[in-house]
C-alpha cells in the first residue's frame, strides 16, 4: 500500500509540474530524453519509475531534484512511516 501511494503521489507530482510548465506529455519526454509511451506511464501510475527517471524528469523541466520533492503530499507521507 505505501508504495501504491507513493506512486501516485510521485505520478501527479510529475503531472502537475509538466502541465504548470505549459508542456505536453510528448515536449517532456523528449527534453529528458524518455519515451513518450514511459512517460504516459509513468503519469497514469502505471510504471514506477527509477530514481534516474525522476533525475531526467527534472532535467527536462529544468528544476533540481530537491525543488521535484520539496512539496506538501511528500512531507505528509513522510511523516506517516
């Protein structure tokens, strides 16, 4: 159950900053260098994806990874193990 929620959380996270980043689904995935079909994957909960995914996720939409898990949802599933 914790890693279910964990994905969604880390799916939506990637979601929300790819369309508050005015980008499709194709844009980012060619700016970090995976596939389209991954990426849809990965935003519909479907795939989890590795720590080098989220690296190159972040690289596309131009953030570090500390500002990709420096969120609210985070911190409360943190706090909840």
């Amino acid at each position: 159950m914790i890693n279910k929620n964990f994905n969604k959380i880390i799916s939506d996270r990637i979601t929300a900053l790819r369309e508050n980043n005015g980008l499709n689904i194709e844009q980012l995935a060619y700016r970090s260098g995976i596939s389209k079909g991954g990426l849809s994957e990965i935003e519909r909960g479907l795939k989890e994806p590795r720590s080098y995914t989220i690296i190159r996720i972040c690289a596309g939409l131009g953030i570090s990874i500390s500002d990709f898990y420096d969120f609210e949802e985070i911190k409360n599933f943190q706090n909840s193990l």
